[in-house]
C-alpha cells in the first residue's frame, strides 16, 4: 500500500469512531445479556446452579479489632450455599466494598466454573490485583469451591486430588514465651500433643545498620527458643521483614547452629535481590510470601531460586485456586509451602483443605498458640467444632462436602461489625517509620 493510500484510509475511518468503533481499544463492546457479561457461552455446558445472591459479613470479636473478619456468602437457585473469607486487616471496609463491585461479574452465573470466575475478577479489574482485590476475590473464590464441593458431594481436597497423608496436615502453634522457665512448659504441653514445630518471633526493631549489642540481644533470644524448647521441636522464627539485607545477614549467620527450620521475611518479600544477597549468604532455608497477591507475584521469587519456601496467604492471595496455582508452580522448582494463616477460620480451614493435596506441603501455620484462645472458643460456637486445632500435631482432615463446615448469619450476628481500624504504626526513637 502507498503512503497516501494509507493515510486516507484513517481519514475514511475516522468518522466510523463516533458511531461506536474504538480506535484505540480501550472501550470495548458490551453484550447484552441477562447474568454476568458472558455467560451465555456457557449456557448449554454448564451445570443447572446459579448464584442469586452475594452477601459480606464484616464480623469484629472486639470493638477495636484491627482485622475484624471478612466472611463472603453466596446463595444459589437450589439451596446450595458457599463460604468464604477474605479477612485483610486494616482494611476491612475496602474489602467488603470490592466484593460487592463482584456481585455483578456473578449473579446469574453458574459458580462451578470456579476458574473463570477468577480469570474475570483478575483480567476484568484491569489493573492487577493488590491486597484488596485479591482478599475480595479469595473470599469469593472459596465460597464458590464450597459450592462445588457441596454440589459434587466430595470435601474440596479430595477434588484436588487428595489426600497426601491420611494422618491429617501437619501445623504449628506460635511461641509467646518471654523466659527459658514458661519456653519448657510450653515443650512439655507441645510433646503431650504431640506438636513438632512451633515458631517464635525476632525481638525489637532494627535501624538499617544495627549495633552489635542490638545484634547480640536478638540472637540471644533465638538461642533461648532453642535451649527451652528443645533439639527435638521444629523451630521456625519470623524476621517479620523488621531487618535490612545487612542485618539479617548478620543475624541468620550467628544463628545458624540452631538448626532452625526456617526464618520468615528476613526483607520486604518485594525486594527479590535484597532477598537473594541473604539467600546466598545463609544456610538456614529463607521462607517469605505472606502479603504477596496471585501466583505471579511468587514467580520471579521461585526462578531465581530466592527462597526455599513460600508462605502466601489464602485470604489475600486470591483464595484457594490461586494458592493451588502457587503450590503447583513452587512445586516444579523444588520449593516447599507452608501457607500462612493468622485471621479466621473459614480460610484457615480452606488452607488445609489446598495443603491436604500438595505434594509439596511443609507445614501449616495457625495464629494461636499452644493453649486455646478466645477467638477459637468463638469458632467452635459458630462451627460446632474446634476449628484449626490440631490432634496429634496435625490439623484433621474434614469429611464433609465442601469445605467441611456449616455457618448461619444469625451467628455471626452477637459480633457486630467495628469498622476498619488501621493496624499498628511503629517508629524508631527520631521518629523514623519502622517496618514490623
């Protein structure tokens, strides 16, 4: 074609754009359908369920709660109802508002087509998922597995193809323990349950390059962990992304002859070469992830060979089909999962269901510790059983459909919703912010 050819051709196109042709791609056409924009190409595949109804609970244990639960129902046209939880704290209300902007990509949908119902929030939002779409969609995305799970008469672990072990998913309880005397009562309760790991946490907080006696006190308390509780407990310990490259390089060296099973965001997981430089100076395995959204965002974590284990969340990853993606993706590179869990118990729940057919599954976190709390005598209240205890040191796998449990509105009511309350702001003493 010649040049002015090609140009007049434009100028005759480019009255055709206020007609309705986007030239530009970035407005693409609509159908016009009843149900979500696409779903009649499935309407002779798909299953006679739909979903009529999308509801969010926001659910405060105690007025001043800084991750009040975010609890996600759906209904459909045959009685059939899911569950799910997308809990991210500090920002409750964002989520809650995020799940209802999904309503429309759902309602007249058929929710066993689990997988394109992700795609479509992922792809749909355009800009990719943070924090806040991805707990919204986790919420979503495990209610509907509940609903398959529920429709299929199968619990959500044997559809992915489990169990890896009968004897249940292997879990840990976190250390709260500030002396060598209550370090060995817990051992004692730990061995009578027949609990093998525990994690503690790095005290304090550290300025980009710290002082040697600031190194000292921090090793010393991991040397005190190891001492109480024991050669025989597995002992993972949280840097909780406190520590520059530089420190946390200092200190996972002097600490390696405690044979600790792990140490926890040593650096901001984001940082991937601040991540390697103390990968490449440690012999302790490096494990990070829990505030990563979506598989991609683990991808160059795992090529380049960073960390020995990832640790994403399934209430803020993107529920129970992005943390399968994950362990599947982590599980070709020879990398180990041991999802975090610190918020409710329908996506601690739904975790073990993933881990429960991960062939790669190291070990499963609960937030509480060796002794029952508050919150899991209110779980057991809601559920009817006590959910994310552990028997034996492992987490027993459920035999009902979905994802094992039964839930009504009415329960949830006696814990009002608070309000989103920020999470803890940290400074150093010149009043600098502090990572925690």
């Amino acid at each position: 074609m010649r040049r002015r050819h090609f140009f007049s051709g434009l100028l005759a196109a480019a009255p055709m754009a206020k007609g309705g042709v986007d030239l530009c791609g970035c407005a693409p056409a609509l159908q016009t359908q009843s149900g979500p924009v696409g779903a009649n190409a499935f309407l002779t595949t798909g299953s006679r369920l739909k979903i009529t109804n999308v509801k969010v609970f926001g659910v405060s244990l105690t007025p001043d709660s800084d991750r009040p639960y975010v609890f996600v129902k759906i209904e459909t046209n045959q009685g059939i109802v899911g569950w799910g939880e997308g809990t991210l704290e500090g920002k409750a209300a964002a989520v809650m508002s995020c799940v209802e902007d999904f309503k429309e990509f759902l309602i007249g949908a058929d929710p066993m087509q689990v997988e394109h119902h992700w795609q479509s929030m992922y792809v749909h939002s355009f800009y990719r998922a943070g924090p806040v779409i991805g707990s919204a969609m986790a919420g979503i995305d495990q209610a509907l597995w509940d609903i398959r799970g529920k429709a299929l008469n199968q619990p959500v672990y044997k559809l992915l193809g489990g169990p890896m072990d009968p004897r249940g998913v292997r879990g840990y309880y976190h250390v709260r323990a500030s002396s060598l005397e209550a370090l060995k009562e817990v051992r004692g309760r730990a061995r009578a349950d027949g609990i093998t790991c525990v994690k503690g946490g790095i005290p304090g907080y550290y300025e980009w390059i710290e002082t040697a006696a600031s190194i000292k006190r921090a090793v010393k308390a991991m040397e005190m962990l190891r001492e109480g509780l024991g050669p025989d407990i597995d002992i993972g310990v949280d840097f909780h992304a406190k520590t520059s490259p530089s420190v946390a390089s200092v200190i996972i060296k002097e600490i390696e002859p405690l044979n600790l099973l792990f140490v926890e965001e040593p650096c901001p997981p984001e940082n991937v070469k601040a991540m390697a430089k103390i990968t490449r100076r440690s012999t302790t395995p490096i494990a990070t992830g829990e505030r990563l959204v979506a598989a991609y965002n683990c991808r160059e974590l795992v090529e380049m060979g960073v960390v020995d284990i990832i640790q994403t969340d399934i209430n803020h990853v993107g529920g129970i089909t992005a943390l399968w993606k994950t362990g599947a993706m982590c599980e070709q590179a020879g990398v180990s999962m041991a999802p975090h869990a610190c918020e409710g118990p329908i996506g601690g729940l739904a975790t073990v269901h993933v881990d429960a057919a991960t062939p790669n599954f190291l070990v499963q976190e609960i937030c509480s510790g060796v002794v029952p709390e508050m919150k899991e005598k209110v779980w057991e209240e809601w559920l009817g059983f006590p959910a994310m205890r552990m028997v034996n040191g492992r987490f027993p796998l459920p035999e009902k459909p979905g994802l094992g449990f039964e839930l009504t509105e009415a329960a949830l009511k006696k814990y009002p919703f608070g309000g989103t309350k920020p999470m803890a702001r940290v400074f150093h003493q010149d009043g600098s912010v502090a990572a925690w």
